[in-house]
C-alpha cells in the first residue's frame, strides 16, 4: 500500500530544510521549490501558479509562514486541496499592526542583501530559540536567501487583502511565536511553547499534530 503525498511549501526566503526535523515516516514529502515572481506578481496570482506544479487534483498541502498563506490561497481557489497551515495566517486582519506598518515605510526594499543575510542573528532571535543543530541549519538556510526574492515576497505579503477563511484549511500556531503573536490568530491547534519556526524547535510535537490530521 503506497503512502499518501504530501506537499510542503517553505516559509520565507527558506528551503525544506526548514521541515528536515519533522518525522514525516507516515507520508511521502514532496517539498515544493519556489518559481520566479512575475514583475509585480501579487500573492494570490503566485500561489494559484505554483498551485500548477501539483499535479494532484486533492493535495494535502502544508505550508509554513508565507507558505502557509499561499496554501491559503490554493484551498480558496480548490475546495478539494486540503491545507494545513503552520505559524501562519488566514487573512490580511490577523496580521499585528506593527507588521503593517511596513506597506507604509518599505525600508526592505532599500536593504542591501549582504545587510539582509548579515542579519541572520537577529531574524532568528525573531523566530526563536532552538538547538544547536537546529541553529547551524537556520543560519545556513537565511545565509541561502535571494534577497530579491525575499523583497517581492514582502511587497506581496504586505499587499495581501485576504479576508476569507476557506473551510478546508486547519490552522497550526505557537503560543511564543514572535513574529505572529497567536493571540492575533485564530489558530484550530496551539503547540504550547512553539515559536515561528516550531517544525524545527518543537518538531516531535508538530509531527504528531500532523500525523493525526494527514492519517
């Protein structure tokens, strides 16, 4: 009996490395590479593209922080994709108000990106805490960045009006993400300690979230 595929999409400016501490023995990862921007490309336009290279048509797709909105996007658009969406959010409203503030003072856009993967220390203060394997893949994974990859996601998640919350999406959040406070989320499952990236810190939890949901 061959195992159920499962789609992972990456958060960003991150790989599958990002899910690489998961136990997934219970499915068959396939994880999803990214697909260059069009100019100006808008987040639902992206995700309904790089919805084109699952072939499946009732994918389980998971996906972590901007991916988790794109997954958000696919599940509106298909109601036979089932999403889970992990450190993430739905809509445009459960975005904190400091997040916001940068569509008004878009000073990404002027970083120069030696400055942005010089950064690493800080952005993964941000993220959170974790172990020293789980640290060296971190450092490794922004160090790996686009910048300019990095900056037409920005632009497209700051620009995001998303206000619907599609039925066939179930929400994983952390209760010490700093990035997405969960108390600006309506998340269906919390994993109690998970920060942003809790598929690295808090992966045996995480697996066992997502072997119940996917089996």
């Amino acid at each position: 009996m061959s195992m159920k595929k499962v789609y992972f999409i990456s958060g960003l400016g991150a790989d599958k490395r990002v899910f690489s501490f998961l136990d997934l023995s219970f499915c068959e990862p396939i994880y999803i590479d990214w697909i260059d921007p069009l100019k100006k490309e808008s987040l639902e336009s992206y995700a309904l593209r790089l919805r084109n290279s699952i072939l499946q048509t009732d994918p389980v797709i998971v996906g972590i922080s901007f991916g988790g909105m794109l997954a958000t996007e696919m599940a509106k658009a298909d109601p036979k994709v089932k999403a889970i969406i992990i450190s993430s959010n739905k809509t445009a409203d459960e975005f904190p108000t400091y997040l916001r503030i940068g569509k008004y003072l878009p000073i990404y856009k002027w970083m120069p990106g030696k400055v942005m993967k010089q950064s690493a220390y800080i952005i993964k203060w941000v993220f959170g805490r974790n172990g020293k394997e789980q640290k060296r893949v971190f450092l490794e994974i922004v160090r790996d960045t686009n910048p300019d990859f990095v900056k037409w996601a920005i632009t497209s998640i700051l620009n995001w009006k998303n206000r619907e919350v599609p039925k066939n999406l179930i929400h994983l959040h952390g209760t010490a993400d700093r990035l997405l406070p969960h108390r600006f989320v309506k998340a269906d499952h919390l994993v109690k300690g998970g920060n942003h990236v809790m598929p690295m810190d808090s992966h045996e939890e995480v697996s066992a979230l997502l072997r119940e949901l996917i089996q």
